[in-house]
C-alpha cells in the first residue's frame, strides 16, 4: 500500500511540487516584469471571518519548499479557533519575489482547509456527546485530498479510507456485481485469504436482510447503513448488540447540521458525511505585501 497521506513527508512534498508546477509553470513573468526581484520585503497573513484555522503547518512547507531563506512565523497553531477577526496570523520575510509566486497556493489551500476544520468541528460538537466519531469521505477535490482530510482531522474528525487500496469498502454496486451480499462477503473472505490480507472490511447495506447477512459473516468489520430512517437504526443497534456485539456500525445518506440529531443513537460508532469536503465553504484569508 502507498502511504499518501498528510503523515508522509513525501506524500506532501509530492502534493506541494505538484501543485508549484500548476501554479507557476515556466516562471512567474509578472513579477518577473514588475520590479528587481532581489529585494526583500515583509508580508502579513489576515483571517477575516471566524473560523477553526487549519493549514497552518502546510503553509510553513510550501514557504520552505519554494525557498527556504524566508521567515516564515504563525501566531497560532492548526486547530485553533480565530474569532477576533480580522486579525494578522501570520508574518513572512524575505524576497518578495518568493512571496508572491508561493501567494496563491499558500491562501488556496489555507482557505479551503480552514472552511473543511471549521465546518468538520460543528459536526464533531454535535456528536460528541453521544460518543460518536464524524468521518470522512472520498468526495473529494481531485490531486487536493491531502490537504481536505488533513483539514477533517484538524477539525476533529476521523480518516476514512484515504484510497482504493487502504479498506475494503463492499458497496451496493459491488454487490450488485458479484450477484448478493453473500456471494460477495464470499468472495472478499476467499480473496483476503489468498492473498494472506489483514485489512478492514465494511460493507454497504441497503435493507434488513442485508444487515443480517452482514452482521453474521466473519469477514465484516463495520457495516455501513446508509439512508435508514433512526427508528430502523435503533433496531439494527438491538440486532447488533445480541448477534456480534463487536462489529461496528457506520451510518450515512443525506444527514446533515439540520438533521443530525435523531441519528446520534447510542450504539451507532460513526457517521460519514460526504459535505465535510464538498460542501465546505473557503474562509477569506489573504496576503499583503506591507
């Protein structure tokens, strides 16, 4: 398995060449045109709206990678919480040529992240209470996962698989492929088997005697059940916890900041929620040259 996410030094490396290389390409021509791009300069970092700052630490990389002469330093740490807005978080010194061709990525990035944290940490305040963990999803910004479950996990939310390779996840397509939910727990236990595999396995159901399948096969670890009204859930919980007591429950489809509450049932172990990524709304942050 590759390891590609925000924990791998050179998955984020990767991540900020790539992303350098888009933004820059053959040289940045207007700065290169507007002054002497040997001076130097100061530049501040604003927040102006409240928010669960994230991107903090990957700024730094970016600033480091692109040129490692500039001083770079925060007033405060991935997590935190801005409310005294707008406010200067963040002050760069050095050549301001490097300031600006590392502008757009830096803002880019730390305004997405911190829209993803801000928006992860009201989900997370909700269901904490109820002992219950918000995950991720895989809809996300194609090349800009990284840094958005990064972002997840900064607003205290947890990874679901990172890609293809990390979980088995058995959806209904997958089932409907293989021809029932039997076969297809079969055919994983069979594969897993062969293949001398120790890796999670969860599985999608669609109605109660999927889940029942499910709960009593010996491959699955936590069964996803997605758009179950809570009544339902409630009695999938009471199957659960006479019938394999270990197994983990997942729940998902449409359930969001306005609804979530009847699904926060004691028993469930998470709640994936898809809008974490693609529905966060970039917080206003900007760069001024001063």
């Amino acid at each position: 398995m590759t390891q590609r996410d925000f924990h791998n030094p050179a998955a984020i490396r990767a991540f900020i060449e790539q992303a350098l290389n888009e933004d820059i390409g053959d040289g940045d021509i207007t700065t290169k045109s507007s002054f002497n791009n040997d001076i130097s300069g100061v530049a501040h970092c604003f927040v102006k709206e409240k928010c669960t700052i994230a991107g903090v630490a990957l700024a730094i990389q970016i600033c480091n990678y692109l040129d490692p002469q500039l001083d770079v330093n925060f007033s405060c740490k991935d997590g935190d919480v801005i409310e005294d807005v707008p406010v200067c978080i963040g002050v760069m010194s050095g050549k301001l040529s490097s300031i600006l061709q590392i502008e757009r990525l830096l803002l880019n990035a730390m305004q997405r992240m911190s829209g993803i944290a801000t928006l992860t940490k009201q989900y997370v305040q909700l269901a904490q209470a109820a002992g219950i963990d918000i995950y991720d999803t895989r809809k996300t910004t194609p090349n800009f996962r990284l840094p958005e479950k990064w972002a997840v996990v900064i607003g205290g939310g947890v990874n679901h698989r990172f890609g293809l390779d990390d979980q088995i996840l058995i959806k209904d397509n997958h089932i409907m492929a293989a021809g029932d939910i039997q076969s297809v727990l079969d055919n994983c236990l069979s594969f897993c088997n062969q293949q001398n595999l120790s890796i999670p396995v969860i599985v999608e159901v669609k109605n109660e005697q999927e889940f029942l399948t499910a709960l009593k096969h010996s491959i699955v670890n936590r069964i996803l059940i997605d758009n179950h009204t809570p009544d339902v859930l409630e009695k999938y919980v009471k199957y659960r916890n006479t019938i394999a007591p270990t197994k983990k429950l997942e729940i998902s489809g449409g359930i969001n900041l306005d609804n979530i509450k009847p699904y926060l049932i004691q028993g469930i172990n998470c709640i994936s929620v898809g809008a974490l990524t693609h529905h966060a709304i970039s917080v206003d942050i900007s760069l001024k040259i001063v």
